[in-house]
C-alpha cells in the first residue's frame, strides 16, 4: 500500500494504519513523483471512470 505519512500516521480516522511497519520511505513530495512519472514516460494513457471533478 502506497499512501503518505499524513495516513501512515493516522491521520484522517485511518487508525487501522498507525504504527505499521514501513517497508519503503521514499522521502519525496507526491507531486514529485507524479512528475517524474509523466516526464519518463513523455505520454500517460488514461481512462476516466468519473469519480472525481475539478471544481473551479
């Protein structure tokens, strides 16, 4: 399971996660990650299934 340490903590009622054992601490920002993803990959397929929007 992939989340960040806000979660991992506890955070947001997700209790069931705090105190578990980590195997992998990758000490980077999600939208870093996301962005190196897109930039690796010049194009990324995607398909929407409309479970969320951007509201402006």
């Amino acid at each position: 399971m992939v989340m960040n340490n806000y979660r991992a903590g506890g955070g947001g009622d997700y209790l069931m996660f705090k105190g578990k054992p980590i195997l992998k601490d990758i000490p980077m920002d999600m939208a870093e990650l996301i962005a190196n993803y897109i930039i690796e990959r010049k194009t990324v397929k995607v398909k929407v299934n409309d479970n969320w929007k951007v509201i402006c």
